[in-house]
C-alpha cells in the first residue's frame, strides 16, 4: 500500500514537472529570454567592427604623417593636428565594456570625430602641394583612407542599427521581462558629436 502511494506521489510530481516545463518553455519564448541574447551578440559583433574599423584607420596615419613631413613648407599646424587627434585616439584603453558606458562611448566618439576632421583638414590643405599629390605613396594612402572611412560609416550605421533592434527588445513589453531576467539593460549608440564626423574624408585627385 505504502509503495503504491510512493508511486502514485512520484508521477503525480512527474506529471507537474512535465506540466511546469512545458509552460516554462513557452513563456521564457514569448518573454524574449533567448532572443535578448542574440540581440546582445549582434550588438557586440557590430562593435568589434567598428573598433577594428577605426584601428585600421588610425594605423595609417603614422604613414600619411612621415609621407607629408616631407612636403616643403606644408601647413604645421594642420599636420600637428593630425598628429595630437591621432594620440588622442591611441591613448584610450577601449574594450566590449564601452557599449555599456554612456560616458566611455561619447569620449571615444569625440576622439574619433576630432580624427576625422582633422584628416580631413589635412587633405584639403594638401591640394595646395602639387609635389605632394604627385607621389605614389600619398595617393595610395589617399586610397587606402578613403576606403577605410567609408568602411567605418557602413559600421557605424550598422552597430546603430544593431543598438536600436537591441534597445528595442529590452524595453518592449514581454521582451523586457526576458531583459530584465538576463540583466540586461538599454544600451548608449552613436550621434554626431563634432561637424562632419559622420562624413568621410574627401579625397581629390
């Protein structure tokens, strides 16, 4: 008598544990609890593209700087220009942690956006030295920029666009209770900080 109980209690709680599981999984579903996630992961992956986007700029500068000291009498207050925005930018310990940090985010789009004109400075003032122009390596470098500017504008606009699906999840109802299981919160995204930092360097021949 007492075994038959035991087994009636043990699948009668089978029976619940099922029963729990099965509306378990529907409403972590619905509640966004997995979806939150691919969303983050998305986000993160656009960020590293951005980073790598910028890194491959700011590691031509040093090419594009020594190639233009060489220019007679060029403009030194446009070249120190470059030269102080591009210690900025390398003087900034960024990591995953910034996409977080309202703060971190708008300093690192500053430095950015201060590279960016002062590139841009740099090339227009540049159209005044024929001799410059002229050489090979210059207008490699020339190239090579303008490809990368224009790589970091097609990431930029996609880790926006990443953010804003992210944000969007966190902060929608039922998605938000997922959110708010995982800890996870609304995200800071990029905005025009400085005149002309959302647009590519440009570059004449």
């Amino acid at each position: 008598m007492q075994i038959e109980k035991k087994r009636r209690a043990l699948k009668h709680a089978w029976v619940l544990g099922l029963a729990g599981l099965l509306w378990v999984t529907p409403t972590l579903t619905s509640c966004g609890y997995n979806e939150v996630i691919d969303r983050d992961q998305t986000v993160k992956a656009g960020w590293a593209e951005v980073e790598n986007q910028y890194q491959r700029r700011a590691d031509l500068v040093p090419n594009l700087v020594r190639i233009v000291q060489g220019a007679a009498n060029f403009e030194k207050s446009t070249l120190q220009g470059v030269v102080e925005a591009r210690a900025k930018v390398g003087s900034m310990q960024v990591d995953q942690s910034i996409i977080d940090d309202p703060e971190k985010l708008k300093k690192f789009e500053q430095a950015q956006g201060q590279l960016s004109s002062a590139l841009s400075r740099l090339l227009v003032v540049s159209e005044q030295y024929p001799d410059l122009k002229a050489t090979a390596a210059f207008r490699d470098l020339q190239v090579q920029l303008e490809g990368t500017e224009n790589r970091i504008a097609v990431a930029r606009r996609r880790y926006i666009e990443a953010v804003a699906e992210y944000n969007g999840t966190v902060l929608r109802f039922p998605t938000s209770i997922g959110a708010s299981m995982r800890g996870k919160k609304e995200r800071p995204t990029f905005t025009a900080t400085v005149p002309g930092a959302d647009k590519a360097p440009e570059v004449k021949f």
